[in-house]
C-alpha cells in the first residue's frame, strides 16, 4: 500500500491583524487549511508573539485571549496542558499552531505555547509592523514653510522643553511614571493626563504598537 507523505508546513511569524483580516480556506482532507492574508499569502501555521489579557477554564477547555498591539484573538485549547495552565494574565506568550474556524470566528489551535519575556513584543513589531505604522509613509509632501525670523526663532527658545513633546510622547512618559511593575491604570491616565484627547491617543498608540493591553484596564510602553 502506498504511504501518504504529509508536508509540514513552516510557522510563519505574523501579527493577529493578518489572521483576523485574512479570509480562511477550508481545503478537503488531503489538504491542510489555511489563512489567506491581504498580502495574499498562505499561512498554513503560526507563530504569533502576544500578552493574555483574559483566561478562561471551563473543564479542560482553556481560553486565553491575545493581544499583540495589532488585535485580539482567542487561544483555545481542547487539552489539558501544565504550559497554558502556569501562564498569567499579563504576561506574554509565544505561540505556534494553526488557525481555525467555529461558526466563522476563527481562533488559535496551539502546537506549542511558551512564555516568554515581554520584550519579544517589540522585536516582533519590528519584524512584523503593523500596516497602521507603514500609513504616514505615503503622506503628500508638507508645503514649504516660511523660515523663522530672529525674534521668532528667540520665541522658540525661550519656550519650555516640556510643550515641544508630542502628545504620544507625553502620554508615553506619562504611562512609564504611573506604571509600578503590572502596568497604567488607564483611568489613572486620563486622569492626569493634561491633554483632552487622552483616550483617543491612547487609541492610536495600542493600534500602532506603541503600547499594549497587559491587563483588562492596564497599559504598558512596549
């Protein structure tokens, strides 16, 4: 009788975006399924770098919910496992598996599920920006200004430091100085925020990447 050869297919890093916005295909047995992305690439396996934000147990179903700054998806595992079982919300994982679909939601099927330090965020942002960072750089040049005069050049000077930051980078030094260790209330940060659209920059900063959900309510830097 003649053996089947199965291919392993590589797990290819990627970013929660590319699944949720991929189209899955569902091929016949002898063919794996798999994720289409917008880039038109094929993803067969996995390997996503992301913080569990929520954990749920119902028997020896484990549900965790990811976020990796780009989206949020579900682990889920049908198996108990002593890995997914340690693992905190709050701290970030790396997974490789394949994705799958129930009822048209898609979700994580995990073949390994490692903790790891929450710096591999910010490398895997690196290898995979999320397209919302990649927008500005097809921006229309800025019309050519007028060159400052000397008075207005003295005006600049004498302003404070403190009003020529950004408003990310206010909201960014504002993040690192209430967050003690388990992350910024963002409650906390409106707060004390001196700026009216606090919670819209924040927005835009866990859709670029810039800082992430670590905890329901919580915010890190990346």
């Amino acid at each position: 009788m003649e053996k089947t050869n199965y291919l392993r297919h590589p797990a290819v890093k990627t970013t929660i975006r590319s699944i949720i916005k991929g189209r899955f295909v569902q091929e016949n047995d002898q063919n794996p399924n798999y994720i289409l992305t917008e880039e038109q690439e094929k993803i067969y396996r996995f390997n996503v770098v992301a913080v569990v934000v929520q954990k749920e147990n119902v028997g020896s179903i484990s549900n965790l919910l990811l976020d990796d700054g780009s989206g949020r998806i579900i682990l889920r595992s049908f198996e108990e496992s002593r890995a997914i079982e340690s693992l905190q919300v709050g701290e970030a994982v790396l997974c490789i598996g394949k994705v799958r679909a129930y009822n048209e939601e898609k979700y994580l099927s995990p073949e390994i599920v490692k903790k790891v330090d929450v710096a591999w965020l910010k490398v895997r942002n690196l290898e995979c920006p999320h397209p919302v960072e990649m927008e500005g750089a097809a921006e229309e040049p800025a019309a050519e200004e007028e060159l400052p005069t000397d008075e207005q050049e003295e005006e600049i000077e004498d302003l404070p430091q403190q009003n020529l930051q950004l408003p990310h980078d206010k909201i960014n030094n504002l993040i690192k100085e209430l967050d003690a260790g388990s992350g910024a209330l963002i409650e906390e940060i409106i707060e004390k925020s001196p700026l009216q659209d606090t919670e819209k920059i924040l927005e835009k900063m866990m859709e670029s990447g810039e800082i992430f959900q670590c905890q329901p309510g919580r915010v890190k830097v990346l």
